[in-house]
C-alpha cells in the first residue's frame, strides 16, 4: 500500500511517498481503507525527533486521524462490519497511509453530518477539547471559560462543546478571524493584537490553555478563586496556583472511543461542526505541502489530507 513515511528527523523534506506492507490486524482491530485524515501539530514534532525515540521505528508513518470505511474487523469484533463508515484518533501513529489497522474500541461511526473530510479533522482535536472541558475542567452551565487560539483546531472545535455545555466563552485571535469566533458563539471575542486579556477579563471558571509561556502565565490572573487552568503544552507553576488558589494540570489526550461518539452525536445534531482550513492530496509533495502549512501557524481550524 501506498504510504507516507520518514527515514530520518527533519524538515517537511523528508516526508517521502513509499510502497509498504498493509496492515495484519488482530482479534481486537478493525482494518480502516483511509478515505481522509489530517495534520496536528504533534505530527511537525514529531517528523522534528522532538519525542525522539518513542516516536517509534523508521519508516515511520505519521498521522494520528483517520476517517474511511472498514475493510476488516478482527474475530473479536462485533460493532462494525465490512464498508462501514468510521472514524477514529488510533493509539499510534501511522495513519498517513491508504491502510490503518486500530483498536477497535476507539472506533466510531463516521457522523452522518460530516464528510469524509470533515470527520477525519475531528478526533485528535476534538478528544483533546472534550477532556480537557468535561474531564479536568469539570465545565458546567453558567460557568466562564476562556479559550485561546480559538480559530485553530482544538480552539475551534473547543468553543463549539463548551457552548453546547451552557458556558459562557471567551476567546482569544487575530481580528481577521472574529468574524468566525461569533459564528461559532463565542460570547467575548478579544482580538489578541489589539487588547490584553489579562486586563480586560476576570472572575473566570477555567482557561484553556493552547499557548504555554506568557500567555500561560497571565492567563492565572483571570481566575477566580477556585478556578481552573487545564493546559495542553506545559506543566502550569503549581506554586503559583497554589498561592492564587486555583487548579492547574497538564494532560494528555487518551483515545476514548466513547467520547468519540458523543462527539459524533454533536455533529449529527448540528451542534459541532469542524472548520477545514484546506485540504491536500495524500501524496508526497500534498502531505509536505500540508506540513509547511502547518507550521507557518496560518491555518484557520484544521489541514486534511485526503485519499479517494
């Protein structure tokens, strides 16, 4: 099967289209034909070596969505069945190929509102804004959440559960994308070139916090007593949570085919709908185009790369 693969770390010059072996799947897994999946900034870190060894073995195949129809499903499988539609974020990399093989129970049934295209941009992004509202921020109706980088991928899709959970939102961009922040609900949009919001909100529920730094840092002043700070880049200074008295954590985001189909359920009720920056063919010279893209930091919501 055809594949998109590194050899070595680096620059977007070493994504390289090669002929690889398809997937074997065990009694646990499903065998997804990929129809569309897409870039999340861990892939541009990892393609880097930034998580070096653990990344895994060269060839290394990257991508962490997947949206397409089953081919397969292993002895143990009774949810799916051969040309299902799916979806899924698998617990490896390895989904910039025309095949995937992934556990089965983080798998869900592509929302029907969705396209191919659509839902591939939504499992990484979309698990890691539902955990971070309903797992560790404990969002709630009434509650004051700020959200920042809310035009890009976790942003997006973030603001769009936090208002379907009856909070009110607050979130950071660029005055080029307020017009697509309103859209979305965002109750206060603060354009980030033109005021500070460490200055001009308080007395908030939760931060999202996409951003690390100072941004990370100033974000504490917004909190009210009791508050909570959920960060998805650095460890938040405990210590200075502690002194503020608010909640601070780092976390990971686990695959949770459960969460995948409530957030199926949002798209089918109109209720989430992802944002597609642009989308490029599954190729050598697409997925690299799809990188630099990426890392220009340009991108309004996510990049696809599809196949089909």
């Amino acid at each position: 099967m055809k594949a998109i693969v590194i050899e070595e770390f680096g620059g977007p010059d070493k994504l390289h289209e090669q002929s690889v072996p398809e997937p074997k799947i065990d009694a646990n897994q499903v065998l997804i034909k990929l129809y569309a999946t897409s870039v999340n900034p861990v892939d541009t870190k990892v393609r880097e070596g930034a998580m070096g060894e653990a990344a895994g073995e060269f060839p290394l195949i990257l991508g962490g969505d997947v949206a397409g129809i089953v081919k397969e499903v292993g002895d143990n499988v009774s949810r799916f069945k051969p040309r299902d539609p799916v979806f899924a974020r698998p617990r490896t990399f390895g989904t910039y190929a025309q095949y995937v093989a992934v556990d089965a129970d983080v798998v869900a049934k592509k929302p029907e509102n969705l396209s191919y295209e659509e839902a591939a941009a939504v499992p990484l992004a979309g698990l890691t804004a539902w955990q971070a509202l309903v797992d560790h921020g404990k969002v709630k109706a009434g509650d004051k959440v700020l959200i920042h980088a809310g035009s890009g991928g976790v942003g997006s899709l973030a603001i769009q559960i936090a208002k379907y959970l009856g909070a009110e939102v607050a979130s950071t961009a660029s005055g080029k994308n307020a017009e697509l922040l309103n859209t979305l609900g965002v109750d206060r949009f603060i354009d980030y070139e033109k005021e500070d919001f460490s200055e001009v909100l308080s007395d908030y529920d939760m931060v999202l916090d996409t951003m690390g730094g100072d941004i990370q840092h100033k974000s504490f002043k917004v909190l009210k007593p009791g508050g909570c700070l959920v960060s998805l880049l650095e460890k938040p200074d405990e210590h200075l949570a502690k002194d503020l008295g608010v909640k601070a954590t780092h976390f990971m985001m686990e695959p949770k085919g459960d969460q995948l189909e409530k957030l199926a359920e949002l798209a089918d009720q109109g209720k989430l709908k992802p944002i597609i920056d642009s989308t490029y063919w599954l190729n050598e010279q697409g997925v690299r185009d799809a990188h630099e893209k990426s890392e220009s930091h340009h991108a309004v919501g996510k990049i696809v790369i599809r196949e089909k």
